[in-house]
C-alpha cells in the first residue's frame, strides 16, 4: 500500500511580513520548508512526496531548495489553487494509488516526528481517518459578537488540531469532491469528512508541533530548535 505526503506550502504569509513566503524564511540555517520535507524524508513509511507550492514560488523551490537536497523519495511539485483546501485538492489529483494512504501536511510545521507520523498512519489504517491533536489547556469561552461571553466550554472535550492529517485516499478524495460539489470551504481537511458522517481518530500530538504563522511563532521555532530536541539527519547535499 502506498503511502504518500502532500506538504501544502502555497500559502503567501501575509501575517509574518515582507516579501519572501514564510515556509522559505531561515530557522536554524536552513528554510521552514527544508525542515518539513526532511521530516517526512526520515520516516520509513512514506514512499514519496507531494509539495503543492504558489506559480510564483515553483521556480525559487526547485533552485533554492531542492536542488540543495539529498533525498530518499521521489518528489514532485505542483501547483496549488486559492484556498488551501483548493492546493490539497491539486495534491491529490497527482496522486495514482487510489487504494494507498496520504498524509496531509503544514509546510510551515517543522516539527512533526517520525513516530506521530507512524501513529497516525496506524490509527488511519484501522479506521479510515486520523489526525494529530492536543487536548486544550487553557478554560475556552463562547464569545458573542459584542464581546460578551456567553459560556465555558468543557475542555475535556476539546482539542487543538493539527497535522498530518491521514486518510485511506478514498475517504479523503470522496471528501473533497464532496465539498467541492456544494461549495463548501472547511478550516482543515478532517472536517470534511466529518461532515460526510464519517469517523476521524485522535492521535495525540505534541505541544511543540507549532503553525508558524507569526512573527512570535518564529522566534518559538528558532527556541524549540536551540534547545536541541529537534537533530535530523541533514538532507543538505554539501552535508552541512
């Protein structure tokens, strides 16, 4: 069974600032963006990668990061659409197991690990859908718009999503086409196929699987990665 990972890296990052994407800024010597496929690169189990990047960004990945990269699967870069869940749906059109299982993926994540990735695969193995979560910790308020709170929500009930997200390529391309048909825009994928009726499995994530959207959020990421919990094997073709 093939196991694929689209990386979706399309997005503008209009929040950080400036003019270069967020997924291609520094953090510890080398892009956001480098550190995410060399993620997926080291885990055992995906066969090959999907990046979906903008048409103004294709060029600079392929002579910028790619060709700095030693890889061991097979790579390709597509082009993505005008929301994110446009790009994943690009992603997916190249896929041609339709019987294998796809990771979708944050490009500006860095810091998902080869086991969360195995334990996703496993949980979408065995029941079609699964994604990487983390239990809220802080007390969450119901707010109306004039700024008044409405009420508390229960916590023990609620997690904070992140990605991979993974899904047998049916239940996620049935998903999609489905949205598609209505129009329907969804925050992530799993809430596509939630609306489908169909079951999506918690995987417990990790606190320091950080978006990096912000400016904060970099200098979080530039903190994570100096305190040393984060050393993969370098992917650098000068092995640096």
């Amino acid at each position: 069974m093939k196991i694929i990972g689209i990386i979706v890296a399309a997005g503008k990052g209009v929040r950080m600032g400036g003019t270069l994407g967020k997924q291609f800024l520094p953090l510890g010597g080398r892009s956001i963006l480098e550190h995410t496929i060399s993620g997926f690169n080291e885990s055992e189990l995906i066969d090959q990668m999907v990046i979906v990047l903008s048409a103004n960004d294709i060029d600079y990945f392929k002579s910028k990061i790619l060709s700095k990269l030693t890889l061991s699967k097979k790579i390709q870069a597509v082009i993505g659409g005008e929301h994110r869940q446009d790009s994943v749906y690009n992603g997916l059109r190249q896929i041609r197991a339709k019987d294998g299982i796809v990771l979708i993926h944050d490009g500006v994540r860095p810091f998902a690990r080869s086991e969360q990735i195995a334990a996703t695969v496993e949980k979408a193995r065995q029941t079609g859908a699964s994604i990487l979560s983390i239990p809220v910790a802080d007390t969450l308020k119901r707010v109306a718009e004039n700024g008044r709170i409405q009420s508390t929500l229960e916590r023990e009930s609620v997690w904070m999503a992140q990605t991979p997200q993974v899904f047998r390529f049916p239940v996620i391309w049935q998903a999609h086409q489905a949205a598609r048909k209505a129009g329907y825009i969804g925050t992530d994928d799993a809430e596509l196929v939630e609306r489908l009726g169909l079951p999506v499995a918690v995987v417990p994530g990790s606190p320091y699987n950080i978006k990096i959207t912000t400016p904060e959020d970099l200098a979080l990421a530039k903190a994570i990665l100096a305190s040393g919990l984060f050393k993969r094997p370098s992917t650098s073709k000068s092995g640096k």
